[in-house]
C-alpha cells in the first residue's frame, strides 16, 4: 500500500484524458470517410471495435500509475 502521493497517478490521469481526446479526434475524422455510406448495422461493428480497442494498453498504464513499472 502506497503511503506517500506520487506524482504518476494526477499526470496519468491527464495523459489519458489527452490521449482519448487524440484517439476520438481521430476516430471522428478519419472513420466516417470510409464507412459513411455503409448501412448503420453495417457501421455499428466497426464502432463497437474502436470503442472498445483503446482499452487494450490501459491495464499497462494503471500499473505504472500505481507502481511505476510497466509489467
């Protein structure tokens, strides 16, 4: 149990705000162009996916919040 405050979990927590921002931006900009005229259950896969992939590095950088190591 962590008994002093770091300084890694107030920048991680803005990193990822930053980094999600980046990756919707993204999302929203580059996504529509190439499935805009697909049907919207065609769509909602493709969404769902993204949706769901920026969770994938996310459980790496709460340990090095929590610890400050990546494994």
């Amino acid at each position: 149990m962590r008994e002093a405050p770091t300084w890694r979990i107030p920048i991680g927590v803005l990193l990822l705000v930053v980094a999600l921002a980046f990756y919707g931006i993204a999302v929203a900009t580059f996504v529509p162009p190439l499935i805009g005229e697909w049907n919207a259950l065609a769509q909602t896969p493709v969404y769902v996916v993204l949706g769901i992939v920026w969770i994938l590095p996310l459980r790496r950088f709460l340990i090095w919040m929590e610890t400050g190591r990546w494994g």
